[in-house]
C-alpha cells in the first residue's frame, strides 16, 4: 500500500535523491525555504517519499545518498498525507514562506507595528505597495491619524 515516509539522506544530498526519485518515478516531496538569496531545504538530510512497504522498500533503503528510512523495528513508520499536504499548503513559488508574527495581515485587517522605533503602535492595514514587502498602515494614536509606510515583516495581526 502507498504511504508517505520519511527519509535520511546523507549530509547535502537531499537534491541527488530528490533527482534520482523522480527519475525513477516516485513522489517525493524535499520542502525548502528562501534564507535570504539562497533556497535551502527545509528538513536538512530528510525528505518525504510516498512508496509502497513492503514491495519497494529494499529499492529505497538501497537508493545511492539514502542513509535509512524512519521507522523502528517493525519497519517505517507511514506518515499521514494530511502532514505532507499541510506543510505544502505553507508554500509560494515553490519555498515555505515562514510567517515571522504569525498570520500575514490583509488590507482592512487591525495589525500593531511589532519592530522598529514605532513598536507597540497598532492601526489598519490600507494596502500593500510595490513588490509587496512594504505596506500602508492608517496609523492611530491618541488624537493623531496618520498613514505610514512600513515592511510588512514588522506587523502582525490583532
């Protein structure tokens, strides 16, 4: 029966078993982040390989760069395909977008200001600017309503 697994690759060959994977026509799933200008794997030395135990597991265990599959003394452990899809569902243009502050805020959404000399001000999110990392916020405090630009990694939502 198809399952997800995880497996252990060897130190840095998470791309060469990746690539050997789907050549060999199997679903594998190697997730990765953006960590300023290069795309890392997210899991470094794992990936998940959705195959069938027992039929192709000596075809897996003995794939070039795999050092083992996760499991015990009964065998690997299937993962469920909800954890595989959920941790996908957090990905835009391929990487995992790690959300700093939790929910990325949206235009009429409350936010507060959680970096930076005007931390601790909270206001509206009016609308994003440009490539999208800078944003509009209308700004409230005291009597004074303001509209100010700042980097969406700095707010979170309230």
């Amino acid at each position: 029966m198809l399952n997800w697994y995880i497996i252990n690759t060897k130190p840095k060959k998470e791309t060469r078993v990746e690539r050997l994977f789907r050549e060999g026509g199997f679903t594998i799933y190697c997730p990765k982040y953006l960590n300023k200008s290069r795309v890392l794997p997210f899991f470094p030395g794992y990936a998940f390989l959705h195959f069938d135990f027992p039929s192709q597991y000596q075809m897996v265990k003995y794939t070039r760069g795999v050092l083992r599959i996760v499991g015990n003394d009964s065998g690997p452990i299937p993962i469920p395909e909800e954890t595989v899809l959920g941790i996908g569902a957090r990905e835009r243009n391929g990487v995992i977008v790690l959300e700093k502050y939790g929910e990325t805020p949206g235009v009429g959404d409350d936010i507060e200001v959680v970096e930076g000399p005007l931390k601790g001000f909270k206001g509206v999110f009016q609308k994003e600017i440009g490539d999208k990392e800078r944003v509009m916020i209308l700004l409230n405090y005291v009597s004074y309503q303001g509209m100010l630009r700042i980097e969406k990694q700095k707010l979170k939502k309230i």
